[in-house]
C-alpha cells in the first residue's frame, strides 16, 4: 500500500473544535510536524477534511 507524508503548515489556533480533534487523530500536535501514515480511504478523508491546514506528499 503506497504511504503519505503529512506536515501541518498552518496554525489549529482559531480552528473548530473539529478540526482539532482530525488533526490530534492524525499524529499531528505541533506547527510542521510531519508523520507517515498509508493512503487508506479513512487517511485521505481525515486530510480532505483539513486540507487547508496540511502539506501532503506521496512516498
């Protein structure tokens, strides 16, 4: 299964409560973090919902 590499770009202050919650439930806690997880349908729909918020990258 192809992985992504994930990396927050943009600040969850000000973010709905929502978004927090996606972005903590994908590994990220701090500004540029990075963290590698598999392109499973659950992933990308956690991604897709914080788009705005992420870099992501194909490995």
């Amino acid at each position: 299964m192809k992985q992504i590499k994930i990396t927050q770009i943009r600040s969850r202050i000000g973010r709905p409560e929502r978004q927090k919650l996606t972005l903590d439930a994908l590994g990220l806690r701090k500004m540029h973090q990075t963290v590698i997880h598999d392109a499973t349908p659950q992933i990308l729909g956690m991604v897709d919902a914080v788009k705005h918020l992420l870099r992501v990258e194909e490995l």
